[in-house]
C-alpha cells in the first residue's frame, strides 16, 4: 500500500476512533480542560483578536475552495481517462479532509463536550426545582431589571464589552470562584460572513472552535451585548455546555457594573419567560415596569425582523443534531437547563456559588 493511501487511512481510523471510544470525563478533564487546553486559549485567542476580520471566514472560503478544485481536477482527469479512479481518489482525500478537521476540533476544543459537569464542583441540589421558584426567579429578574434600568442606561453600554476593565475582571474572578484554573482570554465580538444566518435563525453568537474567537448576530442591541459576550467567554474557558456556559456569563456580569448586570438580568427574564405558562407569563410581565418591558420588546422586535422561521427550526434542529453527536443528550433544551442550575445551585450572599470540599487521601 502507498505510505500516503496508509497515511490517510491512519487519519480516518483516528476520527473513527474518536468518536466511537471518547476518553472518560475524569480523563479529559485532568489532561485536556486543566491541561493542554488553558494553553491552546491562551495562544490562539489573542491572535484572533488581533484580527479584524474572523478567522472561520478564512478557513470557510479556504476550504471551499480548495474542494471546489480539487473536485474539478478531479472531474476532468476522470473524463480524460475515462476511468473512476480520480473520483475515488477525490472521494478519500475529502474523507481525509474532514477526518482532520474533526481531529482539530477535538484538540483545539471539542473534548470540552466530554469535560465532568460543573454540579462536580459545586454544591447544587439534585433534582428540578418547583413550578413556583421558577415564578419566583422571574420575578427577581423583573424587580432587578426595574431597579437597574435607569442607572445602565445612563452609563450606557460599550461597543467593546472585551475592553471592559469590570466585566473583564469580574469574569476572571469567576472563572476562578468555580474552578482552580488559569482563566480564559476573553475573545473581542466579531462579524463574519455567517452574521446574516445568525439574522435568519436567531442565533446570538457563536465561538469558532477552530480559532478560539467569538461570533456575533450583527443585530444584536447594546445591552444584549455583555451578557452574549460573557456567554461565549465562558465557552472560551471551556464551558462547551449552554446551560454552564450561560451561568457563568451571568456569574460574571452580575459580578461587573450595572450595565452588565442589567444585561445579564435581561437575559435570564427571556429564559425563565420560556419556561413558563401564559398565566404565569403574564404575572411577569406585570411586574416589569415600562423601562424594561421596552427594551424586551426591541428585542423581541430584532428578532422578529431578522428571522426566517423556517430556516431558524432547520438550523436550530441541526445544532440539536450537532450537540446529541457530541453526547449532549437533552441537546438544545440544555439552553433552559441554566434556570434549573441557578434554582438549585447554593450560593453565599452576593451570588458566589459554593464550592464542593474534596476529600482528600
Ligand atoms: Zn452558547
């Protein structure tokens, strides 16, 4: 066999391998999220946000490219000599392709998916919470974003939330409240060719795994703005799940100025919203006063505009497909899992989630 046909072979049996046997979670967590991963942020990240234009868009049109080429040639060769064997060849060098590119994404990011879940460091009490905390939360979202409104909107909201010395620290000092880590660089938001999907299928934001840099809807308002930021900071340091991702977003707003914790609260009002029945919605809504109410109709008013329905149900199913292939099993619904991980997570006063104590020896 040629060394380059066995070279291949060996790159396919590889992501063959890797997705059918991941490594165990203890594993992944000692070598990959404390190991060699803080490292590969740290790297890649500041190179990113050097850059102003995203890198996936380099890599996206780099690889259509390539493969528009490569088929091409292959097309021809195979008229030319009127056999297969250049389709054949295209067929395995394209299977190598992306044998590859998901080997990169496991390495530069993807075996977060396989990380132990954050209730392993901290206390959170097992099982869902009731109907009525739910309400509940909704309600404390509802006076905050009152008691908050006039004070964020006049300190206004930065274009820049990753030059933001507060939300900059307070996410560091979350980082290191939930785990004994080097923190994470937080990435700059970016555009990107992708923005008017995001548009269509009203998604907020995105890390490309491949370049460790944040993508965002172009859409997005300013005071959505920190809290979408602090979301992907977290994937960033390794939070590849949605629900930690989005609680330590919200940790660490709520530990930065009031713009961001009006941001945070904002959010949260929008999730527990979607957990609830339209009585209940409407008790919400009544305790929001005129401020906020406003500004969760822009939202909703943003959304609205942007959307294509049909396309928004495709792509959100196929990010379903995409997080049960990578063992996420409640695959999007893990979005309103962080409802239940704030409900049933202790915290001490100021919301410092409580650390689990490890028994040692
Ligand atoms: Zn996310």
């Amino acid at each position: 066999m040629p060394r380059a046909v066995l070279a291949e072979g060996c790159v396919i049996g590889a992501a063959i391998g890797a997705a059918a046997i991941p490594p165990a979670p203890a594993l992944v967590e000692a070598w990959f999220a404390a190991g060699i991963y803080p490292g590969i942020q740290r790297a890649l990240t500041p190179v990113s946000n050097a850059l102003p234009f995203a890198l996936l868009d380099l890599l996206l049109v780099a690889a259509l490219v390539a493969t528009a080429i490569a088929s091409a040639g292959a097309v021809r060769a195979a008229r030319r000599a009127r056999t297969a064997a250049p389709l054949l060849r295209l067929v395995r060098h394209l299977a190598t392709g992306g044998a590859a590119l998901y080997l990169a994404f496991l390495l530069l990011w993807g075996f977060n998916y396989r990380r132990l879940p954050i209730e392993d460091r901290l206390v959170v009490e097992p099982g869902g919470p009731s109907a009525a905390a739910v309400v509940q939360l909704g309600l404390t979202a509802a006076s905050e974003l009152n008691a908050l409104h006039t004070g964020a909107h006049r300190a206004g909201w930065r274009e820049r939330p990753w030059e933001d010395p507060t939300l900059r620290s307070a996410f560091v000092r979350v980082q290191r409240a939930l785990g004994d880590v080097t923190p994470a660089t937080p990435g700059r938001l970016k555009r990107s060719l992708l923005g008017p999907y995001f548009r269509w299928t009203s998604v907020d934001g995105m890390i490309n795994p491949f370049g460790l840099e944040v993508l965002v809807n172009p859409d997005l308002l300013p005071f959505e703005r920190p809290f979408v930021a602090a979301h992907e900071w977290a994937h960033l340091a390794g939070y590849a799940d949605e629900a930690e991702a989005s609680f330590v977003g919200w940790l660490a707003c709520l530990a930065a100025d009031a713009p961001a914790r009006y941001s945070a609260w904002l959010a949260l009002y929008w999730q527990v919203r979607a957990e609830l029945n339209d009585s209940e919605r409407a008790r919400l809504a009544d305790a929001l006063a005129a401020g906020p109410r406003d500004d969760l109709e822009a939202v909703a008013a943003r959304v609205r505009q942007g959307e294509w329905p049909w396309l928004r149900d495709a792509g959100w199913r196929a990010y379903d497909q995409y997080l049960k292939a990578n063992r996420v099993e409640e695959g999007v619904r893990r979005y309103g899992a962080v409802v239940t991980l704030i409900l049933r997570a202790r915290f001490d006063p100021g919301w410092q989630p409580v650390r689990r104590v490890r028994r040692r020896g």
